[in-house]
C-alpha cells in the first residue's frame, strides 16, 4: 500500500469490466471516434472458433463468463441492461453503436473521471485483462449479451456472518482480480509508483487502514489517479449499498495480519 492516499487510492477493487462508465459515454466516443474517422475493422480472437452453450459462437460464450469474471455487471446491470446507475449506459444499447475498435479502447484505458464517490467513471483494466479477454468481451457486448448457461455472478450468503458475505462479494465485485486471493496482491500495475496493485492483508495494510471507517472510504471514493496505463480503483461509493461495504471490511478484517 503506498504511504501517501493517491497511492492508497488503489486500495479495494475491482468494478466491472466494462464497469462504471461515466454518463457520457456515447457523447463522449462520437467526439474521439466518429469525427472525420473511419471505422476500424479488429479481428476478435476466437470469433470463429466453433459454438459455445446456447449455441452462440465460443468467443462469444467466453465473453459472458469475463463479463461476470471482471464484475462488469455491478454497474451494468445483468446481461449489461442496466439499471444500477443513471451515470452508467445500458450495455445493451451502446454496445452496437461503438466499433470493435472503440470498444476495446474504452475497456483498455477508461473513460472519464469524477471526484464525486457516488459518480461512477470507467476505470483503466489494460494491465488486468488480456488482449484475448477483452477481444471476448467485446464480442460478447457487440453479440447484444445474449444469456449463457452457467455465466452468472457468485450468490452472496446473508445469514452466515458479514465476514462470510463479504468473502462473496469480494469475487463477486471483482476485487479478487486485482488485489488477489485473500488480498495477498501482486497483481502488476507497472506506472504506478508501487509497480503492483496493493495487497488488502498483511502488516502495511493493518497499519494504514487500522479502522472501519479508512477502510470504506477508499472502497467507497477509489482513485482518479489511475489514467492509462496505470490501472484504476472505481468508485463504488454509488454502486454498493452500505450492507455490502460493511461485510467487505469485515472480510478484509478476517485476511492475514502479518
């Protein structure tokens, strides 16, 4: 965890994939891409590669499973329909409008900022996802996120403690995909001034965020420093209800101390 609260900033993750774009996202695409532009033609690795459940193509398939992997659907909405927040699109209605090409920008490097905790921007998730993760991904959302079998978020357990809920949300939120197992870390942020996103257990992180209070306002504010390629912290301040900020930090409590 870095000493300073910018390199803290990084501190509880993860958001969607596709996660938490800010309202202007079809403004904003239109005025970067369309613009005396022309449409750039990606070949989506996979495309081709057979048919995966329900009879959509595998690439496809493998799109819906890292679109619940990477908690894209947190801010999103299942099956991207939105509904979780007016400052995030419907990725059912963007996703055809925007080419291969932009799409796989807007996932690589972000999209917008906010210094308001409850305005939920897209954070950077190029050094987190592959090229042929987000290759799926795109295919998945250009398909119209059509449903498949087995590709849906983890249940979260509510009557076995908030430490246990928490244990749930943490995959389910996709903090787990950028703070590792058990909060253990190690996951490569090469530009940021730690190299590596910060661990969420051991000695540090118990001596900078020794309280409840630390702890939810980072998952709560996330970073605006993370501009790419310097992997992002979200803001779920307006996306996670305070019960499940709650059973995060009491999770995170229960990781090693040393």
């Amino acid at each position: 965890m870095n000493g300073r609260r910018d390199g803290l900033a990084a501190v509880i993750v993860a958001v969607a994939t596709a996660g938490a774009v800010a309202a202007g996202l079809i403004g904003w695409a239109a005025g970067h891409y369309t613009n005396g532009s022309t449409t750039v033609t990606v070949t989506v690795a996979g495309a081709a590669s057979g048919q995966g459940p329900a009879g959509v193509p595998t690439a496809v398939a493998a799109g819906a499973f890292a679109f619940v992997q990477f908690a894209c659907a947190q801010c999103h909405g299942i099956g991207g329909k939105g509904g979780v927040s007016p400052d995030v699109p419907a990725l059912t209605s963007v996703g055809k409008q925007l080419t291969v090409a932009q799409l796989t920008r807007i996932i690589n490097h972000g999209l917008g900022e906010s210094a308001n905790p409850k305005r939920p921007y897209m954070p950077v998730w190029g050094a987190v996802i592959s090229a042929p993760q987000v290759g799926e991904l795109v295919s998945y959302i250009r398909a119209g996120l059509p449903q498949v079998p087995g590709a849906t978020p983890v249940s979260v357990p509510r009557k076995n403690g908030a430490a246990v809920a928490g244990s749930a949300l943490y995959v389910r939120d996709g903090c787990i995909n950028c703070h590792g197992p058990n909060g253990l870390g190690g996951v490569p942020n090469p530009q940021a001034p730690d190299k590596v996103i910060p661990p969420l257990s051991g000695a540090r992180f118990r001596k900078q965020f020794n309280t409840y209070a630390k702890i939810a306002d980072v998952i709560r504010s996330g970073s605006v420093i993370g501009r790419a390629p310097i992997v992002s912290m979200p803001h779920w301040g307006g996306i996670l209800p305070e019960q499940d900020v709650r059973a995060l930090v009491a999770y995170l409590k229960t990781l090693k101390a040393a």
